[in-house]
C-alpha cells in the first residue's frame, strides 16, 4: 500500500516538495480535498504515472508534467521513482479528469438519449465512426458537384447546338433545320473528323453568297453541310 508521497520537484504548483515527518501517512481511505486549481489533479497524475507506465509521453500522457520528478514509499519499504515506472507494480487505477477528457464522450448528436462511451478501445471506435460518417459525406458531395457539373455542360451543349441549328436554318433558308439535326449531322461526321471540313473565311462567303442568290433552287448536300 502507498504510504506517502515522499518528494515532488517541479511537479506541477509542486516546485520542491516534501513529505514532512508531521504528516500522517496514507491510510487504506483517504480524501484529500482543496479549492480549484490546489494540486489535487496533479498529484493524481502521480498515480496515474504508475498505472501508465510512463511519464511525459506527448500522445500517451501528456498531462505529465514535462521535467516533474517524484517518489512514492510503499508499506513495505518499496520506493517508486518516476525513472523507473515502467516496471512498477504497483496495482494502481485512476478516475480523474484526465481519464473523464480521455475515455468518456456523451454524444449530443444522436437522436436517443446521450450514449457514454467508457474505455479507449470505445472512444477510438466511436472516432473510427465518426470518420466513416465523414468519409461517407465525402463522395455524396462528390456526385453531387458532379450532377452539377454535368448539368452545367448539358445545359452548354444544348444552347450551342439550338444557336447552330438556328444559324444554319437562316443560312440555307431552311425552317426544318434545328437542333437535332445539327445534333445528328455532328454525330455522323464525329466531332474529331471537322478539321478536313472547316471552310476557310473566303469559302464562307461564297457559299453564304450562294444560297442567297439560289434560296428558291435545291442546295447540294456539301452547301447544306
């Protein structure tokens, strides 16, 4: 059983503590009581220093304080020093705040009544959930932006087939000829086969010519094009 806390050096609001022989060892129950912010949590990171096996770890208990040193006497002569934790046996467990902050979570965001999730293998699972909820978000967004986008396109798309149609109506003074046949003549010629097709801006103006002149006679298929 611990019986004092012999020493406490830069522990804390500790600087240079030690256990006076006036003092009253530790008893099977003790309390020990005192405003916010008197030490009660620090020297509960002394026990928990034991139970963890380790001082100033930054992921597993950063809480220590970085360059605190402390002893511990036991009943049976047993003296435990925060250099040697990790092989300490001392069957020790600790409930403080670091332990409420670490390992329990009440969940405001489910529609039940608040769920408590005690332990680290839990807290991480809960983590893991919340990270798969997210990642769920993520591609939903994804095909979202993309509908948008693809809508955005077709949207493009439509309006410049139904000004070319509406174009080459006037051109060929040919009410019939709208969106759905420049559409289909695009789609037979394909779209990467134009190039050989393109007329030069002299070519244009002959044809335009043409069909203006000959508006009433029938037009050849490569005038119509």
């Amino acid at each position: 059983m611990i019986t004092k806390i012999s020493k406490l050096k830069d522990y804390g609001i500790f600087h240079n503590f030690i256990w006076k022989t006036e003092l009253s060892d530790f008893k099977r129950f003790n309390l020990i009581y005192g405003w916010n912010r008197s030490g009660k949590t620090t020297i509960s990171r002394v026990f928990a220093s034991c139970e963890k096996k380790c001082t100033y770890d930054k992921d597993k208990f950063k809480q220590y304080p970085e360059n605190g040193e402390f002893e511990i006497k036991t009943d049976d002569g047993t003296t435990v020093k925060n250099t040697d934790v990790a092989t300490n046996v001392l069957p020790i467990k600790v409930f403080n705040q670091d332990f409420i902050d670490e390992n329990i979570s009440f969940d405001p965001l489910d529609s039940c009544n608040p769920i408590i999730y005690v332990s680290k293998e839990d807290i991480e699972s809960k983590k893991r959930l919340e990270q798969l909820k997210l990642d769920k978000i993520t591609p939903g967004k994804t095909y979202e932006q993309s509908k948008k986008d693809k809508s955005t396109k077709e949207e493009t798309k439509n309006t410049f087939l139904t000004g070319l149609g509406r174009e080459i109506a006037n051109i060929l003074f040919d009410k019939s000829y709208n969106k759905t046949k420049a559409e289909n003549k695009i789609n037979t010629i394909g779209i990467d086969n134009f190039t050989d097709k393109l007329l030069s801006a002299e070519d244009k103006k002959k044809y335009e010519a043409i069909s203006k002149s000959e508006a009433g006679k029938t037009q050849t298929a490569q005038q119509r094009l």
